[in-house]
C-alpha cells in the first residue's frame, strides 16, 4: 500500500496532464507520427532517469555526505513550491522556465530536453524518488518501486499519446482542475516529509 502512495505521488509531481499545453505547443506543426514518436521517446527518458535515481540516489547522498533526514527536509521544501505553483496552476521554475521553453521551441528533439528533464522528471520528481527509495528494506522493494516507475512513465507515454484528445475533451479549465488535485497532494506528502526529517535531525521535536 506504501508503495502505491509512493508512485501516486511520483505521478502528481510529473503532472503529465498539466504538461499537456506545453507538449502540444512544442509539437505543434509535426506530424502524429512524430508527436508519438516524442511522447515515446520522453517517457522512455523519465523512466530511465528515475529509475537511476533510485538505485544511485543513495550513493550520492553518501558522496556529498548528506544525511537522509536533510535530504527529507530540502526534497519536502522543494515538493512543497511545486505543489503550491500547482494550486495556481503554473509551472514553476524549479521545472520549467521560460527561457528554458523559447530554447526548446528551437530544437529538433525535444522528447529528452525539455520534456522529459526537466518538465517531467525533474528535480522534484527526482528528490521525491530517492527520498521513496530510503523507505525500501530490500533488493525486493527496489526492483518492486522500478517497476512501478516504469509503469507510471508507461502511463505518461499514453497521456502524451493522447494528449491532442484529451486537451481538447478537458479544455484549459479542467486541466487546471487535475493540475490542482494534485497539488493538494503533493502539499500534503510534502508536509510530511518535512515533518519526519526535522523529527530525525531534532528528536526533542516528537
């Protein structure tokens, strides 16, 4: 049950709904062909980058000598802005900027930059993945969580496949709507996250 917390959450980060307007904007002017063969290629790239985040997350950790409690804390505070420029249903900074979109409506291939990192699995989504993976107790529970990773960029690929359909079907207001929901979400678990690291850095706060 924690686990399917976990990917849900990892689902609300990536927003693939709310990221609908931006990927048909970039693709605008290509052909259904090439808009699949993007939503493919971007959700193949999400899954690679977070699975990495989970099985080299810790060492990294490690690397700067970073405890997981402050990691808790800083991924908590981080979730938290996404979710509260979610409730305004905007796009923060900390995942896509505008100098970032005007680059990218310039390249060719956009399936990896920007759509995959930084819009879809960027520094959020990450944080998020590596803080879910400390909660793993075995090599079982790792493989579990990758599968699951694997199968919610499955369902990225299928929103960005239909996006055209379902922008047009939901419109701009019920965009905004999902984008909210899962905003309150996200808010939530970042509260919490805050909560048990400052808890573990703190043990005189319980």
């Amino acid at each position: 049950m924690s686990a399917v917390k976990d990917l849900v959450g990892v689902f609300a980060i990536m927003n693939p709904l709310g990221a609908i307007p931006l990927f048909l904007s970039l693709t605008g002017g290509r052909s259904p062909r090439e808009m699949r063969h993007i939503a493919a290629k971007a959700a193949s790239a999400v899954a690679i980058i977070l699975v990495l985040s989970i099985w080299l997350g810790e060492g990294l950790l490690r690397f700067f000598g970073i405890g997981v409690p402050a990691f808790r804390v800083a991924g908590g505070f981080l979730v938290l802005l996404i979710a509260i420029a979610m409730f305004h249903a905007k796009t923060t900074p900390a995942r896509h900027t505008q100098e970032e979109q005007t680059e990218a409506e310039a390249k060719e291939d956009i399936a990896v930059v920007p759509l995959a990192m930084p819009l879809l699995a960027g520094p959020g989504a990450i944080s998020l993945v590596i803080v879910d993976a400390q909660k793993a107790t075995s090599l079982g529970n790792e493989l579990l969580f990758s599968v699951g990773i694997i199968g919610v960029a499955l369902l990225v690929w299928a929103i960005l496949w239909l996006a055209e359909p379902i922008g047009t079907r939901l419109g701009t207001t019920g965009l905004n709507i999902a984008t909210r929901v899962m905003g309150l979400i996200l808010a939530a678990m970042a509260v919490q996250f805050m909560a048990t690291g400052l808890v573990a850095l703190m043990p005189g706060l319980r």
